[in-house]
C-alpha cells in the first residue's frame, strides 16, 4: 500500500503543474482512480507536516437546513463530523451546522445528502406509517455510524502499519504518522471547544415511541448504504 500511496502523492504533486494543463488533468486523473480502486483515505495522502494546516476551526455552512431537526438526521450529522475531525451546533427552528475545517465541512456535507437520499428511497420502499419511517432511518444511521467510526480507526490503523514497515526498511515514518494522527484528533477537540464556547443549553432529541422490527430491519439494511461518494451517478 505504501507504494500506491507514494504513486498517488506523486500525480497529486504533478497534476498541480501549470506547465503542461493536459498532463496535469491526466495526472489527476489518474491519481483519482487509483484513490478509488485503493479505497486510500484523503488523510494519509497529506505530508505529516503539513497535516495541521488547516485553518482555526469555525463554524462553516449547514449540514442540513430546517424547523425540525429529526433524531435520524442529528446522529447522521454528528457520526459524519465525528468522523472527519469536527462537530455540530443544533440552531433551533435553523437546522444543523459544521463547525471545523472548510475542507471536512465540505466533505460531510456532501456525503449527509447523499447517504440520507439512500435512507430516505430505502425507507420509503419497506416502511408503512411514518412511525416505522423514523425508526427504520434511526436504526439505519445506528449501524453507518458504527461503519465510520470502524473506518476512521482502520484507516489510522493502516497508516501506522504502514508507516511502521516503512521504517523498518530504514525510512523514519512512523513518528510523523503517529504525530499527524494526534494533531489530526487535537483539531476534532479544538473544534469541540469551539463548538461548546457558542453553544448553550442541549438537545434532547430521543427516540420516542419506535417500532421495533422497523429499527432492527434499517439497523440491517444500513450495511449496505453507501459511503463512497464516488458512487454518485451523473
């Protein structure tokens, strides 16, 4: 995988040549598809040192807009910012917002609409009343929460291995993962920090009355949502 991650960072570095516009556009390319067929996490493509320049985190743009901020959606938005290194303010009557990096802001933004789109269709086809509508989608957002944090960890996970056999071969990498992962996880508490100076009061949102069986089948079928953006058609 260390060799991939080496070609990747190579095209990355190439497709911002502005000598040569069609290189640099097959370049990217390139780099793109090998990203995706290696399912290679943005982070470990970042230089360890440049791996804390992003900007101070703040409040970004919604996550979701609206009067109501359904349980379904606030956990999805919370596992999504959890995920990638930010948090969520509840605005009452406004709807959810991203406060870290414009870059995660960016990402989690983009994959809430496209896994609530999946849960929503999925919902629609097995559900019958709008009881068994909210708790399929609670059940489902259970277990996608539970696959990114399992993937946040694998990809950490992964880079220290990876890291570690680097070093071993008389490349000293191994501290500057360890070190890029902690300043990575400092940030998602900075942004914590910042998020609770602003905030007041909590949301209780609960789940209230469920359906049981509504829950257990989103819990199931929630495996299969996707969380790969490149999946998107058109």
């Amino acid at each position: 995988m260390s060799k991939i991650i080496d070609k990747v960072k190579k095209l990355l570095r190439l497709s911002e040549d502005p000598t040569n516009e069609h290189v640099a556009e097959a370049a990217a390319a390139k780099a793109q598809e090998l990203i995706q067929e290696h399912n290679i996490q943005e982070e470990l493509l970042r230089d360890p040192e440049t791996s804390s320049s992003r900007e101070p985190p703040k409040w970004q743009g919604w996550v979701f807009e609206g009067r109501a901020c359904q349980t379904w959606k606030v956990n999805l938005a919370t596992a999504l910012a959890r995920s990638n290194y930010g948090t969520i303010g509840i605005w009452s009557g406004q709807g959810v917002q991203f406060c870290g990096s414009e870059q995660d802001y960016k990402l989690v933004s983009s994959l809430y609409e496209w896994i609530a789109i999946q849960i929503h269709d999925s919902a629609r086809k097995k559900c019958d009343g709008q009881r068994e509508y909210n708790s399929y989608k609670l059940g489902a957002v259970s277990t996608i929460s539970a696959r990114l944090k399992k993937a946040k960890l694998d990809a950490e996970a992964q880079a220290k291995v990876e890291a570690l056999c680097n070093e071993l071969d008389g490349k000293n990498e191994l501290v500057l993962v360890e070190n890029a992962i902690t300043t990575l996880n400092d940030y998602g508490n900075s942004a914590q920090q910042k998020a609770n100076k602003t905030l007041s009061g909590s949301w209780r949102g609960g789940r209230g009355a469920t359906d049981r069986s509504a829950f257990q089948q989103g819990v199931q079928d929630g495996k299969s949502i996707s969380l790969q953006l490149n999946q998107l058609k058109g």
